[in-house]
C-alpha cells in the first residue's frame, strides 16, 4: 500500500471542515487571529476542544508562550474573514475584527461562537502539535449557517 503525502491531503480534504479563526495576544500584548479548519471536541465533563497546529507555522512561536485563546466558529458569510487571517505573517488583528471576551482573550464578536480557553495539554502529532484546551467561556449566536471547507473550496451545507 502506497501513496503520496498529495494523495494522502487530497482524500483528507474530502471531510468537510467548519472554519475557525483562534485569537489571542501575542507576548508583548498585540491581538492577533489565525485560520484553522483542525478544531474537534474533546470532552463535555471537563470542557475541553483541541485543535492543530503545523510544526512550521509562523505563529508556532507564538503559540509556545501564548497559552490562552479563543476559538471562534466563522458563519458562512464570513468567508473574507478566513481569507485574511490566513495569509501567512498576516495575523495582527484588525481593531474592527475583536473584542475582550469575558475572560479578557479578545474574540470575534459576530462569529457563531466563541471559546475562549486555556492551554491544558500538548501533544505532539507528526508534522503538527495538537492543542487541548479548556473552555473557560463561551458565547453563541442561536441562529446562523457554519462556513464550511472541502475539497480545498469553501462550501455550503444544504437545508
């Protein structure tokens, strides 16, 4: 059985993702955003989610000694804020994009949900490191279609 890491992460992106942006603030205190589609629940009982990291990211760094942030679910509308959060070296939050959540983590306000969580272990996971957190605050909208990735394309789920 044989096959290419290109084969391997086309037939990977056949699974649909929902679309994240984490935040968080860098060391010296500046806000920043960052485009995932890795997030998964862990557990209920303690809260906890994970997400992925690429061991050769240029916020690897910054993720080392940042060890709270939000997960923010994009809305389906939202697609422009996935796009500028994930140009690499291009993460410092734009002041219209986020605001303090409860435990003071900026968040994105406008998104389906935000969690805003702690760093509670790392593992590492090939070419990637996994972080799981534990969700200290949430806040939600009721209403409101998921962006959604596959194929490498931005999808919509139908009614």
């Amino acid at each position: 059985m044989s096959f290419s890491s290109r084969e391997f992460r086309d037939a990977l992106g056949r699974f649909a993702t929902g679309v994240c942006v984490i935040t968080g603030q860098s060391d010296n205190g500046a806000p920043f955003g960052m485009t995932v589609n890795s997030f998964a629940s862990v557990s209920l009982d303690p809260p906890l989610i994970l997400w992925s990291l690429q061991n050769d990211s240029d916020m690897y760094d910054t993720f080392n000694t940042c060890k709270r942030w939000a997960v923010n679910i994009l809305r389906a509308d939202q697609q422009a804020l996935s796009g500028r959060y994930a140009v690499k070296g291009e993460h410092d939050l734009d002041a219209a994009h986020f605001e303090p959540g409860v435990t003071g983590i900026p968040i994105m306000p406008d998104t389906l949900v935000s969690f805003e969580c702690e760093e509670e272990a790392r593992h590492a996971g090939g070419d990637h490191v996994i972080l799981v957190a534990r969700v200290l605050a949430m806040s939600h909208r009721d209403s409101g279609a998921p962006l959604v990735f596959c194929s490498g394309a931005y999808a919509e789920l139908a009614s």
